[in-house]
C-alpha cells in the first residue's frame, strides 16, 4: 500500500509537559486509520504535527514524499487548505452561516467563485443526505446533524487526507454510528485516507487499522499493510 503520509521519531512538547516522544505512524492511500488511546495520551497532538497545524520538535513528517515540517506557515496552511480536511469534536459550524454556506467555505477560501461553490455544497449535501437541512443555521440543527454538515464541509475539497479528532465524541452512540457511516461510506466512495482520533473501540471497529497512543508513543494494534 503506498504511503501517503508518516510520522517519524516526533517529539513534542507544550513548554515543559512532553506530549510526543518518539511517535511514528504510517497512513497508507484510502486508509482508514483509527488512532485509540487514553485522555491525555498525546493523540490529539499527534493529529496536529501530521496534518501540519503544529510543528515537531524533532523528527519527521512526509505526506506524498514532501517534508511538510520543514514547510514555514505559508505553505502548511496552502497544504492543509488543498490537501486536507478535519472534523472535530464539537462541528464548529460558523453559527451566523446556513449549513450551505458553512460548507461551501473551504472552496471560497482556497478561491472559487462563490456561484460554484455554492453548487458544489449543494451537491455534497445532497449526496450526504442532508439537502434538507441547506438552509439552516447550526442553532436549527441537532448534535448530530451538525456534525453531519461539519462532515461535509471536511470532504466538500476533496481532501486526500480527512483528520477527524473525535467526531463522534459529544453524541449519543445511535447518533455516532450514523456520522461513522457517514463518514466511511464517503471517504470509501472517493478513496480519501482517514486519520480517526477516537477513545471508542466501537469507532475504532470502522478502521481498516488502529494504533494506540501510550506516553506519547504510538503501539501497533493491528498489522500494518504491505509496504
Ligand atoms: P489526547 O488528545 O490523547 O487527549 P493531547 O494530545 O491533547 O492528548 O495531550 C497530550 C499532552 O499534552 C497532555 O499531557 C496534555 O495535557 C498536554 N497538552 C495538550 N494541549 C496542550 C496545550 N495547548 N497546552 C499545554 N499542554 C497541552
Ligand atoms: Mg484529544
């Protein structure tokens, strides 16, 4: 399975409180990857150095053959605007924004006209099964509606790589498996690698794989792929 992206040997700390040491992973192309592990454990950062919000203190990040870490600020956030999407816990939909807008904002701001990335939110809504729900403001929609729209406005660029910390976290687990469902069903459909960030094993059971993150370590749960 070809890599799309790895960590090697991070370290980081907040200040004095180490919160990586020593993590390595590997995602493989149209993987799903369920990253377990307790409160605290360092899964939540390791997320962050991957998709380039933080950087390392020492060690690696490769997506596509790139050293992203060595990127400056410029070129992670162009890397997480074209390459990437993220769920996170609580959707944090723009409140004053319809659920079409919400989701039509990546394409506004990588820069397409707004005519076309209203169409293509419509599209995915719809596809999503949640055309129905366009037009409201996240104070209209349920916990788990939210999240379904946070879902689409994660995929709307097509992201190679989807980071969701969490997604199910704030809902009941009826609610959880429908955004799951979701969720795998989506990025099945168009080959997008999913970096899952759950303490669920019932989330986790959608992987292909799960890790655990232990101290700021990552354990090997399940074989990984065939290089
Ligand atoms: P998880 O997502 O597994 O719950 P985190 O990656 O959020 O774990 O946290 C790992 C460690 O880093 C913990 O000790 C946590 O308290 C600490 N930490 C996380 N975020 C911050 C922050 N913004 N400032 C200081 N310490 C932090
Ligand atoms: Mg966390």
């Amino acid at each position: 399975m070809t890599t799309v992206l790895e960590a090697r040997d991070v370290h980081f700390a907040f200040g004095r409180t180490p919160a990586l040491r020593g993590a390595d992973l590997r995602l493989g192309e149209g993987e799903i990857l369920a990253v377990m592990g307790p409160s605290g454990s360092g899964k939540s950062t390791l997320l962050h150095c991957l998709a380039g919000i933080l950087v390392p203190d020492s060690g690696e990040i490769h997506f596509d053959g790139q050293r992203i870490d060595r990127l400056g600020e410029t070129g992670r956030s162009a890397l997480r605007r074209d390459k990437f999407g993220f769920v996170f816990q609580f959707g944090q939909l723009v409140p004053e924004l319809s659920a079409e807008e919400n989701v039509a904002l990546p394409l506004l701001l990588s820069g397409v006209r707004r005519s076309a990335a209203t169409a293509e939110a419509r599209v995915l809504l719809e596809r999503l099964g949640l055309d129905g729900l366009a037009a409201r403001t996240s104070g209209e929609l349920s916990g788990g509606q939210a999240q379904r729209v946070a879902l689409a406005r994660g995929l709307v660029a097509r992201p190679r790589v989807l980071f969701a910390d969490e997604p199910t976290g704030a809902l009941d687990s009826l609610t959880g498996e429908q955004v799951m469902d979701l969720l795998v069903g989506s990025a099945r459909a168009e080959g997008t690698s999913v970096v899952l960030v759950t303490h669920e094993p019932r989330v986790a059971a959608y992987a292909d794989r799960e890790v655990v993150v232990r101290d700021g370590k990552v354990l090997a749960l399940t074989a990984e792929p065939a290089a």
